[in-house]
C-alpha cells in the first residue's frame, strides 16, 4: 500500500516561487533594476495563483464533503496516491464522512428505539414544537384523536377548540383535563406535559389518556368480579332448595324426610338472606354524618370493643392531638373489621402476637394510619382480591369487611390499601384528608 501525502511538493514549490518572487521585487527595488522588476512581478503574480489554487481546491473538496453529509448523500473521494496528488486530503475527507455517517445512524438507531417504546406505552404521547407542529405521535394518540395522520396541533380546531388550546398552551408539569368529542364518541381526556431541548429547539412531550376508558375497564373488571361471585353464592343456595323440593314432591309422604328437607330448606334460605342482606350492608352505607373528634378516641373505642387474650394491641398517635373530621359510627367499624381481621389471622400463629396501630401526618399534612400485625403474609392470589365484595377464605365469611371498609373511607375522601405483606407484618393503611 502506498503511502499518502499531503500536496507538499506543489505547496513548497508554490509558496517558494511566491518567496523568491518577492526577495527578487525587494532587490530590484533597492538596486533599480528595473528589467529584474519587470520579471519577478508577474512571477509573484503567478506564484500567488498557484497557491491560492491548491488552497481553494482543497476548500471546494471539504465543502463537497460538507454538502454530501447535510444531504444524506453518499460520495468517496479517490485517496489512491497513484492517481492524485491530494491523496492524503482525499483520505482524510473519507475519514470525516464514514465517522458522520456513523454517528446518523446511531442517532437514527435511538430514535427508532424511542419511537418503539412510544408505539408500546398504553397511552397517547406526542411531542411538539413551540409553535405547534408535532414531530411525532403514536398510534394511541393518533386514534385517539381520530385522525389518519398528525403534523399540527391545528387540526384538531375543528372538532374541539378548547383541546387545541390546551395542548398549545399546556406548560411544563401541568395537568389538565378537557372533554373531547368526535365521531368515535365523548371522552373526557388526561393530559399532561414535560419539557425538553433538543439542540437549540425546546420540545413538549405530552401525554393524553382516555379517563373514562380507563375508568370503565377498571369498573368492568369490578363487576365481572361481583356476577361471578353473586352467580356463585345464588347457585349454591338454589341448587339443594330445588333438588329437595324436587325429591319431596317425588316421593310419598313420610314425616321424617318432610321435616329434614324442610330443614334443609330453611337453612339454606336463612344463607340466602344472610347473603342479601351483605350485599346490601355494601351497596347502601348511608352518607357519613361527620364531626371533629380525637383519633386517639375514636382507635381506643374500636379497641376496647374487640377481645385480645393473648395478642398485644399497642397504640401510638403522633401527634397525641390529632382531630379526624369523620362519621364516628362508620369509621369506628371501619378499624373494628381491619382488626378482626388481624385477630383472626393470628389465631394460627404460634409463639408471640401482636396487633400495632401508629398514625402519623405525612409531607401533606393527611393523617396516615398503619394497622399492622405479625400474622404471616397474605397469599399472592388472595391479595388482589381482598378488597372484592363477598370474597372470603373463611368458612363462615361473609367477604364484605374490606369492601365496606374500603368504601367508606372512599366516601371519606381517603384511601385504604395493603401497604404491606411480608413474613415480619402485615400492614394495612389509611390515608386521611
């Protein structure tokens, strides 16, 4: 392979004829020669010209080489010595383009993977320009929108003005929801908003969600729940009545089946309304009639009211003179369901038992209260029921303790859920406005 190298021999030449040019012009000058003068200046005319030559044939390759790169256009130069004298310059434009052409692609590489996980979230995410042009939208958005394709917020003035003038004007780390109605229906959307520079360029990434769907898928797994567990109960209940009616109806009269099956019947009748009357304790707890009192009052009420032979119970309010502003009756059963439970959990567990109730305030100022006991953790496939009405693994559960409990701290503008589950404690929380 032969060596490459710089022009110097048409650069050393050039820059000497433009040197000796001009010792020559100095010399003619200080001795008066003019026939030397009249020499030596359009040789220094001509050696300037060479060099300037050499110098704007390397600039037109390097701009050549520029253009090509902005134009995503493909081009080598010949860095072969044997053909041309600008080997080395050849080969070093070469050398910027293949290193351009690699770092395109792997900002192309990454950009492709953003916009993969994009297509994937479960939600709508554009990203938009100050002056609303969007750069890119998932499918999400897209069909949400109900549009074929998206490139400005402006297409959406249309259908809804006030949605366009959200999502113009939505700033960084803002929230907001606005109603939106095309031909696919009414929706109530979620949208929110994060800032980035890309360059010189500030972009707005914003995400929009469909709150009614999300709400509705939530509800409709709810309630695919509850059929399976009212068809459930309803059916056990019926399906002795009708085969022992059916038996009685069937056979001759004797006295003895008579009086068993009608026994039977009544029991099972008696479970039947147990039944009903859970499913109404749960589908109609009367509005909270709320008013200020201690949460120390209203835990050591519900405490008092429970037995714990041989299980210690410690309370600890932090501040000692916390106020709650609740329904008394409803939220003193709410603690008296989540502690039988924790007493009855316990009932298995050998050696030492305890039951610890805490409340403290958070960074805004809601009461938190931890109820929490070494009772062993809750099965994986239980915990994501426990909260469903009429779901129980007891024998004689009616399943409705945590539902109930759970609504009505709803109904309280709270929160209930299990915070956790370990083989140390179990721990069940209530987050209090």
């Amino acid at each position: 392979m032969k060596q490459r190298t710089i022009p110097y021999r048409k650069i050393l030449l050039s820059a000497g004829s433009v040197a000796l040019s001009a010792a020559l012009i100095v010399v003619a000058v200080f001795y008066d020669i003019r026939s030397l003068l009249i020499v030596s200046i359009p040789a220094l005319g001509v050696s300037l010209w060479r060099l300037l030559a050499i110098y704007s044939d390397i600039m037109k390759r390097i701009e050549s080489v520029f253009e090509v790169i902005e134009g995503n256009d493909m081009l080598r130069l010949n860095d072969n010595p044997q053909y041309t004298d600008n080997a080395m310059v050849n080969f070093l434009l070469n050398r910027i383009m293949e290193v351009m052409n690699s770092v395109k692609m792997q900002i192309k590489e990454k950009e492709r993977y953003i916009e993969l996980i994009m297509e994937c979230a479960n939600i709508g995410i554009l990203t938009v320009k100050e002056n609303g042009i969007v750069v890119h939208a998932n499918s999400k958005v897209v069909n949400l929108f109900g549009l074929r394709r998206f490139s400005h917020i402006d297409q959406l003035r249309p259908q809804s003005e006030l949605l366009a003038e959200r999502l113009m004007n939505i700033k960084n780390g803002e929230q907001k929801v606005v109603r939106y109605v095309n031909e696919m229906g009414e929706m109530t959307l979620s949208i929110g908003c994060s800032q980035m520079m890309q360059g010189d360029q500030r972009l707005r990434v914003i995400t929009v969600g469909d709150v009614n769907n999300m709400l509705n898928q939530k509800e409709q797994e709810s309630w695919d729940k509850l059929t399976r567990i009212l068809t459930h109960e309803i059916m056990n209940s019926l399906a002795p009545v009708t085969s022992i009616s059916h038996t009685l109806l069937n056979s001759q009269l004797d006295a003895d089946k008579v009086q068993n099956g009608l026994q039977t019947i009544h029991s099972t009748s008696e479970r039947l309304l147990s039944f009903v009357h859970s499913f109404r304790q749960v589908t109609r707890i009367p509005t909270p009639q709320r008013s200020p009192l201690l949460l120390t009052e209203l835990v050591e009420h519900a405490v008092t009211i429970l037995e714990w032979d041989g299980i210690e119970c410690s309370v600890e309010i932090v501040p000692s003179e916390t106020m709650v502003y609740v329904d008394r009756t409803l939220m003193a059963q709410v603690l008296v369901n989540i502690l039988k439970n924790a007493q009855e959990a316990l009932a298995s567990v050998d050696g030492e038992r305890w039951v610890r109730i805490n409340s403290r305030l958070d960074i805004s100022e809601r009461i938190v209260i931890d109820i929490s006991s070494n009772s062993g953790p809750i099965a994986d496939e239980i915990v994501e029921n426990i909260f469903t009405p009429f779901f129980s693994t007891k024998p004689d559960g009616s399943g409705i303790g945590l539902a109930f409990s759970r609504q009505v701290v709803r109904m309280h503008g709270g929160t209930l859920y299990l915070s956790a589950n370990t083989p140390a404690k179990v721990t069940f929380t209530m987050v209090l406005e």
